[in-house]
C-alpha cells in the first residue's frame, strides 16, 4: 500500500479501513472516533445509523485482534449498539453548554476500553477513569466533528504508559490522532475514507513537522 502522507512519526493511508487494516501490522493502542450514525455530512460516507452498525460489526473484531487496547468515543446514544466493553471511562465536561439529552444537559462522554489498564499492567499503579476538562483550543479544521487536541492528549496518555507505543485510528478524520500522537512522541498510522479529510491531516502533520524542526 502506498501512503497518503508519511513522516518520521506518522503514516496516513487513504481509504476504507476494512480493506486496509488486514494489511497492517499489530499496534499497541487504537484509539478513535468513529462516526455516530446521527446524519452528520462527512462526503461520501453516508452517516445512517444502518452504515454505523455494520462498521461495529465489521471493524471493532479487526480492531480487537490489532490490539489488545482499543478505546474509542461512542456518544451516550451509540454506547448500547457496541459490543460489551471491559470498562466504561467518562470524559466529564463541566458545563451546560456540551449538549442536551432526555435527561437534561448531557456533561460527559463515553470512552469505550477493551483491554486490559496500562497502568496496572505495568505495575504502576491505579489511576482515576475519567477525563475532565473543557478544550481551550478547539479550532475549526473543516472536519464536523473533531475532537479537541489537548483532552485527546489526556486520553491518549491514559491509554498509553510507554512512548515506544504504536497508535492507530481507523478513523483519522482531520487528523487529531496523529498530532497528538506526535506530540507526546508515539508514531501513529491513521486511516480516512475522505480524500479531503486525509489532505487536511497530512497539512497539519507538514506543519507540526515544521514548528518541531524534525
């Protein structure tokens, strides 16, 4: 397979996962936000709920023989449509402005993990299940949903104890893995079906290759 875009960090391939991801190796951590099936236009990709539940029943088992840690946000509506996870970890947002549910303003987020803790595998002890913090950077890529780089960051690092990891997203967007990747000094592999997406993530890599001097 040939790249889209390639560094020393980072590797982004253009296209379905489903076709690419037999072609990879084993990684350390997926880590991913994958579409939530609400009608979000994302280009070709059509945003059904139908197209959401075959990508669960076609990729997280891919996924889970990649890796023997896979985390990834849902939605607090998509949590039930996955297969049952070894835990449940919250990102808490602490404020009424993160978006309305049946049951009044919905605060927090759903981080579905497969695995085992990094922490106590490594013996290092216990650490708390949640992520708290509003981003103070969230910048418009021209992706519908990104995620903010800094809590990704934390989320990252909750999921991943050694800098020797290998990350991996099956649904790279508009790139926020990889660049968190590359920051905390983890090489990463990202996948997008959208051509647009792949070239708004290979232009941030460029420029963090740039603002690092590597």
């Amino acid at each position: 397979m040939k790249p889209y875009y390639q560094d020393d960090w980072v590797t982004i391939y253009h296209g379905d996962c489903r076709d690419i991801l037999p072609e990879l190796p084993k990684v350390d951590l997926v880590l991913t936000d994958p579409p939530y099936g609400i009608g979000v236009e994302y280009g070709n990709y059509k945003d059904s709920s139908e197209n959401l539940i075959a990508l669960v029943i076609d990729v997280l088992p891919k996924l889970r023989l990649m890796s023997q840690r896979v985390l990834l946000t849902c939605g607090v509506i998509n949590q039930w449509l996955y297969p049952q996870p070894d835990w449940v970890l919250a990102w808490v947002i602490p404020t009424t402005n993160s978006g309305s549910s049946k049951w009044g303003f919905s605060c927090w987020q759903p981080i579905l993990a497969y695995g085992n803790d990094p922490y106590l595998a490594n013996g290092l002890g216990r650490r708390m299940d949640t992520i708290t913090g509003n981003s103070k950077r969230l910048i418009d890529y021209g992706h519908p949903c990104s995620k903010p780089l800094d809590i990704w960051k934390k989320i990252m690092l909750r999921a991943s104890v050694k800098d020797t990891d290998i990350i991996l997203d099956p649904f790279l967007g508009s790139g926020t893995t990889v660049i968190a990747s590359k920051e905390l000094n983890r090489k990463c592999i990202g996948i997008e079906i959208e051509e647009k997406y792949c070239e708004i993530a290979a232009k941030r890599c460029s420029q963090e290759v740039m603002e690092l001097g590597i």
